[in-house]
C-alpha cells in the first residue's frame, strides 16, 4: 500500500499579516488632525516613490524582446482588462441582496488592477511553465495598468471613484504616471543601484505601501464606514471572490487551449491572467477613491490572499505533470515558442 501524502502546509504571505496588523493599528490609533494631514502627505509622496521604483525597475530592452511572444501577452492582458472587468461589471446583480454598494465598488475596483509579477513567476516556475513569457507578460500588464486602470475606474465607477474631472486627471499623471516615466528616464544611471540594494529597496517598497494601507484605513474609521460592512456581508464577499477566482482560473486553463497554446505557455497565462497585483492596486485606490479608499481596498486584500493560496495547490499539481507532451495529451503548435529569457523582475 501507497503511503498517503500529507497536505502541503497552504500558505500564507506574511505580508498579508504585517497589511492586517496595520490595519489593526489603524482601527486602535487611527490618524486624526495634524497627523492625519501629516500621514496623509507621507502617503501621497510613498505613492510617488513606489511607481518611481516600478519604472525603475522594468528594463525597455527586455520588454522589447519580450514583444515575439505577442499572443501570449495579448491574451493576459485580455483577461486582465477585459475579462475581469466585465465580470466585475456582472457581479453588480449581486447589489443589495449580498454586496453593498461600496463594497461592490471595490470589488470591480479589483477587477480593473494590472496583474503581479513576482507571484506569477513563482507560480510558473513551481510548476515548470514558460518563466519568461509570466516575466513579460506581468511586466506589460503592469505597464498598460498605469494608464488602463485610472480609465477603466473613470468609466466603470464614476462617482464611485471620487469623481472623475481634470482635476482627478492631473492627480493621477503626477502622482503615477510621472514618477514612472522618470524611473524610465533615470534606469540607466540608476539601474545598478537598484541591482544592488534590491532588498533595501523592496523594504521600502513594501513600507510605502503599509503607509499607503494606515492612511486609508485610519480615514475609513474616522468617517466610521466600517459600520456598513457586516459579518454576514464580508462573508458573501469572499464568496463572491472565490467565485471570481475560480472563473478566471478556468478561463485562462482552458482558452489557452483553446487558442492552441502548449502547457508551457498555458501555465502563464493561467498564473500571470488570474491575480491581481495588490502592490500596484493600493497606492492606485488611495489616488482615485481619497477618504474612500478603506472599503474600495478591503476585496484586493482579500482577494490577494485568496489567490496565492489557491495558485500554489494548483502549481503544485502542475508540476507532476509530464514535460514533453501538454496535459491535454496534443502535441503543441508550431507558434508556441518560448519567450526570450529575461532578468531582473521587479516585486508586484
């Protein structure tokens, strides 16, 4: 007889725990007065130092090369910004019945986020995928979301998002779209420093975004809209979400199959075309939605948890599978070449 393997201990980012520990910390000493002015500065200038580091940190040159491997990128960048979205738009039946609006907001908030980087090469890697195309394909999604979201928010949310005018349109160009370019424009004096200080770099990088999640939540319970999100409403949200995850990690499975992809390229598109960056998507909530953002973030931090959780079962069980042949049993396509490999990955 076979001994019966124990399950794999699931886990659980421990960034996910210091996120709730600050949200903790804003509910008990939530930010008021001069320090609210003072914290909420500090937020908005972590905003702009985090998307100086994304551009910073994504390489021109790389993505070029990335560009052979078009249908692989095009399709992720599909489900992330035309599939999720309009599933997102389909879950509005769902409001009063089991979402609140405000909820609801953040739930299709969370649908227009670029996907991740990082968690999609491990994934890929773990289960012996096409690592440089889920390198490329995060890198691209990242890219287009700092323009694609602010706009999507624009038309799908409207008011929701703090309303949307020029003077919105100006705050998202200064405080994303700017700092981003001008890591672009500074990567080459700047790009060794960023090689070696990675890690100091990635301190601060996840620091800015603690900031980011303290300013917002201590804002939600200064206003007291934590009232409107009851026990039994949180949990139609995370029903609601494993649905949304299970969805989309089907779609992405199987239409890359059927687009004729081989196993490689269809465990890319499955990691990169399913999450949801929650480092891109927090400092974007506190741009678009101010004094809201504590709701509009609370579906992305759920949702992020939910699905590293999830992925790495499944990447797991990817990585049983045969190397030389797809899991469908076909041979696969002639145009479902590797991508070029790439280094230097940044933490999404």
């Amino acid at each position: 007889m076979k001994r019966l393997r124990r399950p794999s201990r699931i886990p659980i980012d421990p960034y996910i725990l210091l996120l709730l520990a600050t949200v903790g910390l804003a509910a008990l000493l939530p930010a008021r007065g001069t320090t609210a002015d003072v914290a909420s500065g500090a937020s908005t200038a972590a905003i702009a130092v985090l998307f100086f580091l994304y551009g910073a940190r994504l390489s021109t040159r790389e993505a070029v090369e990335g560009l052979r491997h078009w249908r692989l990128h095009v399709t992720v960048l599909a489900c992330t910004f035309v599939v999720f979205p309009l599933l997102g738009l389909a879950a509005r039946g769902l409001v009063p019945a089991l979402l609140t609006q405000p909820v609801y907001q953040g739930l299709l908030f969370l649908t227009l986020v670029p996907s991740t980087v990082q968690s999609s090469i491990a994934f890929t890697s773990m289960a012996r995928g096409n690592v440089p195309a889920a390198i490329c394909a995060g890198s691209f999604s990242s890219l287009v979301g700092i323009v694609a979201t602010p706009l999507l928010a624009a038309v799908l949310l409207g008011s929701g998002a703090g309303g949307f005018s020029a003077d919105s349109l100006t705050e998202i160009v200064l405080h994303l779209l700017v700092p981003f370019l001008a890591g672009q424009l500074l990567r080459r004096w700047i790009g060794g420093f960023i090689t070696r200080h990675k890690r100091i770099l990635g301190l601060v990088d996840r620091g800015s975004i603690l900031l980011v999640v303290y300013t917002a939540f201590s804002e939600g319970m200064v206003q007291g809209i934590w009232h409107q999100v009851s026990a039994a409403r949180l949990g139609g949200l995370l029903v609601v979400e494993a649905v949304l995850l299970a969805v989309m990690l089907c779609l992405t499975w199987y239409g890359g199959k059927a687009l004729g992809f081989g196993r490689e390229d269809r465990i890319a598109i499955q990691f990169a075309g399913s999450k949801k960056s929650l480092a891109s998507g927090l400092p974007m909530a506190g741009v678009l939605f101010g004094g809201h953002a504590a709701l509009a973030v609370l579906p992305l931090m759920l949702f992020h948890q939910m699905q590293l959780m999830v992925c790495a079962v499944i990447a797991k069980r990817r990585s049983r599978d045969p190397l030389d042949t797809p899991a469908d049993g076909t041979p696969p396509p002639p145009d479902a070449s590797r991508a070029t490999a790439v280094t230097g990955t940044e933490r999404r």
